[in-house]
C-alpha cells in the first residue's frame, strides 16, 4: 500500500525555488520513498528520518497508523545539519 506524502509549507516552499531538473529527480524520489519508504529513509537523531537526495536532504516524520510521511525540513545538505 502506497503512503501519503504531505508537505510542510517550508519545505515545499524550498523546493519550488530549485532548478527543474533537481525538482523533479526530488519528487521522482518520492514516489519511489511513497512505495517501500523504509528501503530509502535512514534514523536521523531523535525522533525523524533523513532521506537523501543527491546534494539535498529531507528530515520526514513517519505516522505508522495512518501511513503518512510528512517532509519537515527540506534543503541543501549543508544548511540542514
């Protein structure tokens, strides 16, 4: 069963402002992460999962009840940790 992805409105802010190409390799990824998230998505400190793609990372929090995977942080890796 496919999960939801939902966006924060920073993050989805962040990543209108990236060049096509980099935009649509990030959502691609997604869809793949919205299939089998756990074969992507890495602990991080504490409570979220990072994923990453490319030179960007997003911080994702996981609601297992309901299937949902809700991008909190999205940005270069340098700005991010």
């Amino acid at each position: 069963m496919k999960w939801e992805v939902i966006w924060h409105p920073k993050a989805a802010k962040n990543v209108e402002q990236l060049p096509r190409q980099v935009a649509e390799r990030v959502f691609h990824k997604l869809e793949q992460v919205a299939q089998e998230p756990f074969k992507y998505l890495e602990h991080f400190e504490g409570e979220p999962y990072k994923l990453r793609i490319g030179d960007y990372r997003a911080l994702i929090d996981v609601d297992f009840g309901k299937k949902i995977l809700k991008i909190r942080v999205f940005d270069h890796r340098g700005r991010i940790y």
